[in-house]
C-alpha cells in the first residue's frame, strides 16, 4: 500500500479560493518517506494579509511560481494508485477535487484517510490534535508550520506513528475496532479491516500486557488484588519517630533528588503549622501565596499523621487541574522522598469513572445517536481500555458530542449492580473507592465533598481531619450543592436515553429484548412500553413550553458575554413572583402529573420484568431503565420545589445564554447563607480542618472568610489558628504597580467613547513598549468588545496580535496557548482569566486590570446577601462586595508572577484605588509591590524604564 500525504495552503477556506502551496509527501510500501514535493502556486490575485500572517507567504513568493495547471502537472501523476491522507484532509480534497476539475483532470476516486481519526482513536489522551502540537509532543522536527511541505512531512509522519501504534495493539482490540466500522461503508473501515486480517495472520500474539475479558483487552488487573500500603504486621514505620526526624529524612532525601532543591521559608512555616492544626485538633486558615510549595505543605505532614496515628486525611481541591497535578507531580515526586511506603489515592465523583458494562452493552448494541463521531468516540475508548488504569474521563480528549456520548457509559450510583455485576471486579469505580479505602491520604475535590455529606457520608472513606485547597471556592461550591442546580438538558438527556424514536434509546432496546425472548408476558410489557412513549413525548412538549415561557421572563444583563450562559438572568423572590408564573406553575403541574405516570407505570413494569424474566442483557437494561426512572424522579421533585418559589432563606434564579435560549435555561435555588450549614456539617464534627489559598485574607485580616464560612465560634473558642505566610517572592524588584491618576472614571459596564478612547490609546503604547506580552483583564464583556476592534487597529502596524475572549474562537486554555506561542499579542480576558491563568515567565511582562472587579450589585446570590447584612444593621459594601473583590483583585494580580525570576508591570486604570475610601483596602491586600501613580503621559516612559532594569536584575539573581 503506497500513501500520498497531502496539504495545501490556501487564499481561504472557501471553494471560489485559489491554492497559493503544495506539499505531499509519499510514503512507500515500506512504510518510508521516499518523497517530499512542495511548489508555491500563483493565485493570480494578491494574499490575504490574514493568510500571510498565519502562513508567512507573501505575494513576492509566489509572483514568480508556477501557476495552478503547472503544478498539477507535476503532482497528478505522484497520485496514482495511493491511498490520499491529510490532517483534516475534507480540506485538502476538495481543494484537489476542485483543481482537478478546473485543469481539466479526472477526479481523484481513490481511498481517502484522515490522520485526525488515526489521533483520536490511538492516542485518546493527546490534549489537542492540532498538528504543531502533536509534532512536539512526539518530538517531530516541523520547523514551518503552516507551510505546505512542511506540513506534509509532519503529517506523514504522525500518520506512520499511528500506524505503529496501531499495529502494536492486541489483536482482540483491532477486531472490535474492525467490527465497529464493519456495518459502515469508510475508507478507516476498509483500512482497519486490513489490519486485522494481517494481524490475525501473526503467528506469535503479546497476550501478557494486557488482561482479557468479555472480548475486550483493559490494562488492569482485577481490583481485589491490590495490596495494601504496608503489610498490616509490619510494624509502624513511624514508631518511635517524631516529626522533626521525619523531617529532616525527607529534606535530605529531597536534597539528593532535586539538585534545585532549596528551603523555603514559607513552606516550613505552612509544614510546621499544619502540623500543629493536625495535632492539636485545631482548624487553620492559611494563606500561601503563589511559589510557596503548598501542596508539600500540606502533604508532608498529613502523610506522617496518617502513617503514625492511623487517621486518614483527606485533601480536597477545587479544580480537577489541581488533582492531577497531585497525581503527575507531587505524588510521584514524594514516593521518591518519603521513608516509607504509602498510599495516596485520587478519588473523584462517580460520573467520572467509565462504567465498563454500559460501555459494552452500548458497543454491542451499537446504540449511537450520532453514528459518526460515537463511532470515533467509541473506538478511542476501546483503545483508551488497553492504556487507563483509573476509567477516569479526565484522561480522554472527547469531541463536541464526545460528552454526550460519556454521559450514556459513565458509572453512577442508580444503575450500579454491585457485586451481582460480571464487571464488578474490574470496576474502575469501585477500584477507585478500594484504593480510597486502603489509602493514608483521599485526595477528592469539593464537589465531591458535598456530594458526600448529602449521602449521609456514603461515599469517602470516614475522616477526622480535611485539608482544604483553594478555600477560597468552598463557599461558592456548598451553595451550589447544599442548593439546587438543574438545566434545561438535565431533563431532556434523561428523556433521550429513555426513548430517542421507536429504535433508539433504552426502552426500545427493552422492547426488542423482550420480544425475542419468546416470553409469555412480552406481549403485555411490549403494550406497557408502547403506552409509555406518548406520555414521554409529552413531558418533553410541556417542558419545552416552559422553558420557553421561563426564558421569556429573563431580562438581557448588560456586562455579559453573548453566549455566556448568565447573559440572560433573572432572580425570582417568593414575595413577588412574576406576572406570568401561575402559568408556568401550570405546565409544571402538567409535567409532574404526566412524570408521576411514567414513573408508577415504569417501575411496576421493571419489577415484574425483574421477577418473571432471567437474562443478563435483560437485567442489565432494566437496571439502567430504573436508574433513569429514580433520576426522572429526582428531577421532578426539583422542579416542583423551584417552581413553588417558598422558601425565604433560599435565593431562586434562571439564567440563560442569547445564543441557545431556552436550550440553555439553568435553574438555581441556593441558600442565602451557608455559613450555619458549613458549622455544623464540617468545623463541628471534624477534628481539624486546614483551609488554604493564596487568597484568603483582606486587609491582612482573616474575617471575612472566618464570617463566610462560620468559622466564628471555632475562634472564639480558641479552636482557630490562621497564619498569613510571608511571599517567596520580592515583589519589590519584580513588580510595578502603576496607576494613571487622571484616568477617566466609568460608570455602569460599558465606557463613553473618551474613556473607550484613553484606553485604547494607553494599551496600545504600552503593548508597544513591552512587545505585546500583556494580558488585560475586564469585568465587563461589553466593554471587551468596545476596545478589542480599535486596539486591533492600532496596533497593526506594530505586528502585535490582539486576542480577545469571546470574540476570537477557543477555549480559555486555547487563547493561552495561543498567547504564549505568539511572538508579541495582546490577550484580552473577562470572568475566567481572573484566576487559573498560568502563564510563567516573559510570555507574560504586563497585566492591565480595567476596572476593579466587583460583582454586578443585581447578582441574585448577592442581592440576597446584601439584604440579609442589612437587616443584621450591617453595611453590605463593607462586609460583602469589598471583601469579594478584593479577593477576586488579589486572584487577578497574581496571574504576573508565577516564577522567582519573573519581572513585569501591573497597571490598574481604575482610580477608585487611590481615590475613594474603600481603595486602600485592594492596594493593602497585595504582597509588596512597588506602587506609583502617575499622569497617564509619563506611564509608557515609566514602564520602558523599569523594564529595561530587568535583565539586570536578573543577572544579579542567578549570581546569588
């Protein structure tokens, strides 16, 4: 088999545009390079200077080349008898089915590949599958992206990487791919069908890496087999050791491993005192800013007090980006240092884990609503079970329906056959929970914690002492779990799976089950199914009438993203219910009567089926069809509760996007206060609880979080320590704060055009004096948008990109690195830059905050807030908003520095910081930076000055 690797470079991506380059690349029989063809082609028209900059061709390149009936001269006669592949080759072919036509030519009627399905499927983990990034990842030379030869060689060679890793595999794992595709008429079917058979051909079969069951090959053993940490009659490694030996074990092996291990006085500050919290059954609240090495911080000791005393701690995080970096970096790192062997185990909420039984019966049943991407997302996870030792989704880069199709095979607790499962022992889940139940230190996420407590604490192994990362969160995640949050697709998912049409969806699936198996009754449960599918049709028309008529009482807020899911918001009190809600508590009522049918109907007939029926395909469906009946049931009563609008201490709220509507409808129904709740449920009951973040404190003070999350009696009881710990970092030398003083002052969420226009006109000077690298944080999208076009303008000339959140596509994660492998851009972020934006070193020398980052005073969680101090006779600016933004300030300024060698300028526009009263409470809040205020005519001066002392700084930094 000959391969021709195919790209080209173009004027657009529309069909009326002309090619500008060629690149193919010929792979042999051999699975050798034997040719690399590149030609620019003329267009006959001038280069977009879009094209240009992304490609670097320019018109004076192609002036001279041949033009496009030369060209295809050259290369159709390389296309004979190959199979054509290309990255995303839909592009690529019908440019090439386009200038065959014009030239004159046959069109290309061979077999066609795309290396995007061969990355998808053989490397299901890869982060992104864009070509530059998969090049470096697999350490491929591919000097000039987007250059058309260039191109070609590195898709060459990625697509003969797959090949490998596609040969390698067992050879039951390349039958089930092969039958996957086999009912499908694509080239990737004919082609894996190839493979099999010369596969099955191999006289010699690796069957030891893998394990084998019911026809699919998985990379774990059976769970029941894990050992244990330590023997259970060894004695303690621990006995006789205090916790200063401990340490100084460790520091010295930390020394022999790491040459750039060097102490640091923060962290043995936050070593020392969580080790007194955990000792003295105390909580703590500890601020640590960024560099401290919290994460040891808190690990050290909470090993050594597990592995002593026997008391498992548990650490939980906010993000699951901070769990894997546990599990990546600072576990593995401490299984080096540590003295004794231990265990650690990352244990997250249930719908993460892949439940293996569904995952079959939907493969084998071929249950797909979206055939060709589920056929995709089917064969990455088949792949994915020869690679995974957790089943966690974290580890699958899914596609846009990739999260749908999880959803329909992920582990939850309603569908679960327990032991009675034949997969229970590979169970990814229930490893996951073994492993939690023999480990010295759970690490789950707050999510999770809450998830557990409104289980009566059926979830987490049982512990005394918790550790809680990014604290700063916690309070806004109780609410959300302690409260109700349900969408418009929470309901219309479950619906789906239960019945799509008259094929699709699990009461089908019963249906033709059952009228196979001959029995007695099928005929009367095939009557029952058939009576359940109007009245399921009917929930979903009566629901879609009241999302409707939800999304018609929102009003439009003015600084939100369009799209964004809150850009549409509206808080509903029980005291003044709108207009319109008898009618909508009407269609409610409508759906709860038509949910109560399908329920009493639906379980009577899956416990008869269950009673008079043996068969485990049967089983297992019922047992699905029961867990979507409880969930059908949970959701009914959420909505009943909503709509009711009766509880005072609750704040009740709808949001939407502008672009989905009422598709995107959201229903919140939170506690006012969760501070009681928070006491009672945790610093009540638990021995010690350590809350960390760099951002806890303000005004150097702790009473704000201690208020929020009802730590106050634990203080006044002396069971409160807190500690601020001194920066690792000099921001002295490394930081300028600027403020222009006669900055004009805005009002609302969106600038007049003077404050539109300073604005611009001082970002765009100071880009050019820092060369881009700048990263500007607004509060408002409105406002976003009013300056990314002008300062896109004005900064043309200069060769510096202008990237804007929202308005450019991509994810926050996509826009970073977008930003980071750009040679001089401007990155203008809203909400989600604020924090979790790492962007170390000199992609990053200035940061620009526009205005001060208050909540709008409408958000419905606020609003209640605020009414709830003011009848305490307390002030809700001072107590509340301040606070919340100060902590939000303190999140954003830390996005600069994130290195020891890091040097850059942080300018804040909004003079309200050194201008009203509450403005020192923001500049007192940060760790140490030199401020200046300024005229706004001597700042760009001021800033080239102090940049320029830079590398000397750092020079004077590496001799120390």
């Amino acid at each position: 088999m000959k391969f021709a690797v195919l790209d080209f470079e173009t004027t657009g991506t529309q069909s009326a545009d002309d090619i500008i380059q060629v690149g193919l690349a010929i792979i042999d029989h051999d699975n050798s390079i034997s040719r690399v063809y590149g030609s620019y082609v003329n267009p006959g028209r001038s280069i977009p200077p879009f094209i240009t900059g992304l490609t670097g061709i320019t018109d004076d390149d192609v002036k001279d080349a041949p033009a496009l009936e030369e060209m295809m001269m050259e290369l159709v006669p390389m296309l004979d008898d190959v199979v054509l592949v290309g990255h995303n080759v839909a592009f690529d072919f019908n440019f090439l089915q386009s200038a065959l036509d014009r030239c004159g030519y046959l069109p290309f009627s061979g077999r066609i590949l795309d290396t995007m399905d061969f990355l998808k499927i053989m490397f299901p983990s890869l982060s992104s599958y864009q070509l530059g990034f998969v090049s470096s990842e697999f350490g491929l030379a591919h000097d000039r992206p987007h250059q058309a030869d260039s191109d070609a060689l590195a898709t060459a060679e990625v697509f003969l990487k797959c090949l490998g890793e596609l040969q390698a595999l067992p050879l039951i794992t390349i039958q089930r791919l092969s039958d996957l595709f086999a009912e499908e008429d694509s080239d990737l079917g004919w082609f894996l069908d190839g493979i099999r058979e010369e596969k099955e051909l191999d006289p010699i079969q690796d069957l030891e890496k893998h394990q084998f069951f019911r026809q699919l090959a998985l990379k774990v053993e059976d769970w029941t087999e894990l050992a244990t940490p330590r023997r259970e009659d060894d004695p303690n490694p621990l006995s006789g050791v205090s916790f200063e030996e401990y340490m100084d074990d460790v520091r010295d092996n930390l020394r022999s491993s790491l040459s750039q291990y060097e102490e640091r006085e923060a962290q043995t500050q936050m070593i020392e005192g969580v080790n007194q919290a955990l000792t003295q059954d105390k909580h703590l609240l500890i601020e640590a800013g960024t560099g401290t090495g919290k994460s040891l911080g808190y690990l050290l000791p909470s090993l050594y007090h597990s592995v002593k005393y026997g008391q498992r701690v548990t650490v939980s995080t906010h993000t699951i980006n901070l769990q894997e970096q546990l599990r990546e970096r600072d576990i593995p790192m401490l299984t080096k240092v540590i003295p004794f062997p231990f265990r650690a185990a990352i244990f997250k909420g249930r719908g993460h884990y892949l439940c293996l039984r569904k995952f079959e019966h939907k493969i084998n049943r071929r249950d797909f609503a979206t055939p060709k991407e589920d056929l995709i997302t089917a064969a990455q996870m088949i792949v994915w079970l020869t690679l995974t030792e957790t089943g966690d989704d974290e580890e699958l880069n899914l596609s846009n329906r990739g999260g749908d199709f999880w959803e329909t095979v992920a582990s939850d607790s309603e569908s679960c056959l327990g032991r009675s499962c034949p997969w229970f022992r590979k169970c990814y889940y229930h490893r996951a929970r073994h492993e939690a139940g023999t480990a010295d230190v759970v690490i789950t996420n707050h999510s999770k914690l809450f998830t557990d407590v409104k289980a009566s604490h059926q979830l987490l192994p049982s512990y005394e002492h918790l550790v809680i990362d990014e604290a700063h969160h916690l309070e806004e995640v109780a609410g959300k779990h302690l409260g109700m949050h349900m969408k418009y697709f929470t309901l219309v998912h479950t619906l789906t799976r239960l019945f799509k049409d008259s094929k699709n969806g699990q009461l089908p699936s019963l249906r033709q089950q059952l009228a196979k198996s001959g029995h007695e009754k099928s005929t009367e449960w095939a009557s029952t199914i058939d009576q359940l599918y109007p009245l399921v049709l009917e929930v979903k028309e009566t629901w879609d009438l009241l999302s409707d008529k939800l999304f018609g009482m929102l009003p439009e807020r003015s600084d939100a993203t369009p799209g964004e899911t809150g850009q549409f918001s509206s808080r509903l009190k029980p005291s003044a219910k709108p207009a319109k809600w008898d009618h909508a508590a009407a269609l409610e009522n409508q759906l709860y009567v038509t949910l109560s049918e399908i329920l009493r109907k639906g379980d009577k007939l899956m416990l008869d089926v269950k009673e008079e029926h043996d068969d485990y395909a049967a089983d297992s469906l019922i047992t699905d069809i029961t867990g979507l009946l409880k969930d059908l049931a949970g959701i009914r009563e959420n909505l009943r509760f909503f709509i009711r609008l009766d509880d005072e201490t609750t704040v009740y709220w709808l949001e939407a996007s502008g672009q989905f509507r009422s598709k995107s409808l959201q229903f919140y129904a939170v506690p006012v206060d969760v501070s009681r709740q928070l006491k009672e449920m945790f610093f009540d009951k638990k021995r010690s609880i350590i809350l960390t973040s760099a951002t806890l404190s303000v005004d150097k003070s702790f009473q704000y979080m201690t208020d929020q999350l009802g730590l106050q009696e634990a203080a006044d009881q002396g069971r409160l320590m807190t500690s601020q710990l001194p920066s690792p970092f000099n921001y002295r030398d490394q930081v300028l704060l600027v403020i222009p003083r006669d900055f004009p002052s805005v009002k609302g969420s969106v600038g007049d055009a003077h404050f539109v226009e300073m604005l611009v006109s001082s970002l765009g000077a100071t880009a050019q004096a820092t060369r881009g690298r700048m990263l500007v944080l607004f509060t408002s999208y409105r406002m976003l948008r009013q300056v990314y076009e002008p300062l896109k303008e004005a900064l043309a000339s200069s060769d510096i990109t202008v990237l804007g959140q929202g308005v450019d596509s991509g994810s926050r994660s996509k826009l970073t690195r977008r930003f980071q492998e750009a040679k001089a851009s401007v990155l203008l972020g809203t909400s989600s830059f604020w924090e979790g934006v790492d962007i170390p070193g000199k992609a990053l020398t200035c940061l620009a905050i526009v205005r001060l980052p208050f909540q709008p005073p409408n958000h419905p969680l606020l609003e209640a807030k605020s009414e709830l101090l003011q009848q305490q006779k307390k002030n809700p600016f001072m107590k509340l908003s301040v606070p919340q933004a100060v902590i939000r300030f303190k999140q954003g300024f830390g996005r600069l520095v994130r290195t020891a060698s890091d040097h850059g300028v942080v300018i804040v526009y909004d003079t309200r910081v050194i201008e009203s009263y509450y403005g020192k409470h923001f500049l007192y809040s940060l760790p140490g930076p030199k401020m200046e205020h300024m005229p706004s005519e001597q700042m760009v001066p001021r800033i080239a000055e102090w940049l320029q002392s830079a590398p000397e700084t750092e020079a004077q930094r590496t001799d120390t």
